[in-house]
C-alpha cells in the first residue's frame, strides 16, 4: 500500500513538473527600444516599429510619446524565432486608428541588427536615407505678390540674390517617399507655413497668404491677407525665424515637425531684397537602438 501511495505521489508531482513547465514556456522574447528625440504625434497617429524577416515587414506594436518626450511602451513580446531571424528595425508613423496591416512609406527611423541589437537613426537608407548635414539654405524679404516698395519685410523666400538674379537659396538632399519640406516664418511665437515643396527650384504647394501678382519659381510666400488668429497682415518679419521642415505625408500636424535642418534668426533690423544665411539645426535628431 505504501509502495503504491509513493508510485502515485510520484506520478502526481511528475504530472505537476510537467505542467508547470508547459505554462511557463514562453514562444515569445522582449524588444526593448531605446529611444530619444520623438515627439508627441497627437490623437491621429502612432509610432510603430517593425522587424524585417526574410524581407517582409512583421509589427513589433504601436506607441504614443508625451510632451516630454516619453514613449508609452519600450518593451515588446515578438515571436523567438523571428525575432531572431530578423535582420532590421524600422520605425513608421501610421494613423490611428489604422485598418491597413502594412506599413506607410513614412519610415522615421530604421537600423541593422548586429547581434543582439540595432543602432537605429534616419540616416539609414531604410529611413530618410540622410543625416542632413550638409544641407543649407539662405533666403530674402520680399513681397513680389504685392509689388514693388510695399511691406518688403512682411515676405519671406528661399532664394539667393547674391549674384544679382534670383537663385535657389536651398541646398536639400531629396526625400523618400512618405516626406516633404516645409517652409515656416515664426512671426513672434507662431510658426506660419510658407508652404510645402519637394523641390528647391520651383514654387511650393500653396500661397494662401500671397497677393495677386506674379512670384518667382522659388518657395516662399508673401504674409499679405488671411492672417491666422492673433496675427496681422501685412507684418515685419524682423527679429523672427526662418525654418525648414522635414514633414511626414501625410501630415499629422499644422504645427511644425520635430525634424528641421535649417533655422536662420531673422536679424532685428533685417533689410529687405538682402541674402541670409541659414544655419544647419542637425545636432539634435531622433535616434537611439533596439535590443533582443
């Protein structure tokens, strides 16, 4: 009788030992992200990171980031074997809700594994492709949408009158698919687009603030009528910024993007019809690595 109470205790803990490593066998292994640079995309949109395994993309889940630049979630369960297999890490940012499984053409950050981690930035050529160091820009006040002599200041474009003529004033590096620049005057504290373009050598995507003349092939605009809320057109832009904008397309925000390789401070007692200098705004990008 003891024989068989040992024999079927036995056969019970054996039955347990099984069962508890049944349960506590994981297929799954963490992803962690470490991350610096992001910004808040508001209610429309999420960050999401996905592997590439055997070429095709596999979602590693989405995020949100505050104000302060906190991501909502750096650790993730993916699949062992995958995770394993995968070869890069890129980051997208896609709509929210979002009802496509695939990936938007808008990577913001990308990176190889080596081993057991990727060092991920949007200089990989699955990202932007460029760190946007060299770019640069100048740019002029002007108004040619109102004609000579009038609010000269109140006008800012992205051309280089240094030889006398008109010139492109932007030295840009073409976007991938999923991007396009932008132009802003920041007129006291507000940024104000001067409008969106993916080429420096020819007129950008609007001028909803620009007069009834002609202006030249060039980006820009002409702060003349349809002032937003708290401002007033015409303007001096003296004292103000200059901005180029790297803007995700489609666009999660009227606001500025987090990328912007050039800035020029608009001098106090600016001229107008006279060449700037833009400076390159490049020390600060986005970045970080993943780990498996």
């Amino acid at each position: 009788m003891i024989k068989q109470m040992k024999k079927l205790l036995s056969v019970l803990f054996l039955a347990l030992l099984f069962a508890s490593c049944k349960k506590d066998s994981n297929p799954n292994q963490k992803l962690n992200l470490n991350i610096t640079g992001l910004e808040d995309l508001g209610a429309n949109y999420r960050y999401e990171g996905w592997l590439l395994v055997g070429g095709n993309p596999l979602s590693t889940g989405t995020f949100s980031v505050d104000a302060t630049g906190k991501l909502s979630a750096t650790s993730f369960d993916v699949d062992i074997t995958k995770l394993a297999n995968a070869t890069d890490f890129i980051l997208t940012i896609e709509p929210y809700p979002d009802a496509n499984p695939a990936p938007t053409a808008t990577h913001i950050l990308a990176g190889s594994f080596s081993g057991s981690s990727a060092n991920i930035s949007i200089s990989d050529a699955k990202a932007l492709g460029n760190n946007f160091a060299s770019a640069s820009g100048k740019y002029v006040l002007a108004t040619p949408s109102n004609g000579n002599n009038n609010n000269e200041k109140s006008g800012l474009w992205f051309i280089n009158l240094s030889s006398g003529s008109p010139a492109a004033g932007l030295n840009l590096p073409t976007l991938p698919a999923g991007w396009k620049y932008e132009g802003w005057a920041v007129i006291g504290s507000t940024p104000v687009t001067t409008g969106r373009f993916t080429s420096v050598t020819g007129s950008d995507n609007a001028a909803p603030f620009s007069g009834t003349m002609p202006v030249p092939p060039f980006p820009g605009e002409d702060f003349i009528i349809n002032a937003p809320a708290g401002l007033t057109f015409p303007t001096d832009l003296s004292g103000g910024k200059a901005v180029i904008s790297i803007e995700p397309d489609p666009d999660n925000s009227a606001a500025p993007f987090l990328l912007k390789p050039l800035v020029g401070n608009i001098p106090a007692s600016s001229a107008d019809h006279i060449t700037y200098t833009m400076a390159n705004n490049t020390s600060s990008l986005p970045g970080g690595s993943v780990t498996r």
